[in-house]
C-alpha cells in the first residue's frame, strides 16, 4: 500500500538524515516505524492475556520471596 504524507521540508531532510545514520532509507525508517506502531496493540493483548492468567492461576508462592544472594549462589 503507498501512502502520501505532508512534511515540512525541514523536517522531512532531518529524517532522512537521520535514516541514512541508522543506514536506512526514509522511507525504510517510515516503514518499520508503522510496523512497530501496528505490533503494540498486539504486545499490549498478549501481555494482558497473560496477566489474566497469571492471576488466574492456582498457584500461590505461600510466602516465598525473592532473595538475591540465594539467587547469585554459584
């Protein structure tokens, strides 16, 4: 899908600039950034998935907390 966006000129120069330094194209960089912005709605579902079924869950830790020199033990 193409789409057409209204920059500023200045704007649109210092993005590509920057896009070139992270040895993209700006059109590139434009495009993993919607890639990114339409995977978060995603990462945001899955994380309240699992929220719901971590307190969901039967299992208790009765107590038990975490203890970092027990866990750095070698």
């Amino acid at each position: 899908m193409n789409i057409t966006l209204s920059v500023d000129e200045q704007v649109a120069q210092r993005a590509r600039e920057a896009a070139q330094k992270m040895g993209k194209s700006l059109n590139q960089a434009v495009r993993d950034y919607l890639e990114q912005l339409a995977g978060s709605s995603q990462r945001e579902q899955r994380w309240a998935q699992f929220e719901a079924r971590c307190l969901q869950s039967p299992a208790r830790l009765e107590g038990w907390r975490f203890d970092r020199d027990e866990a750095n033990e070698r």
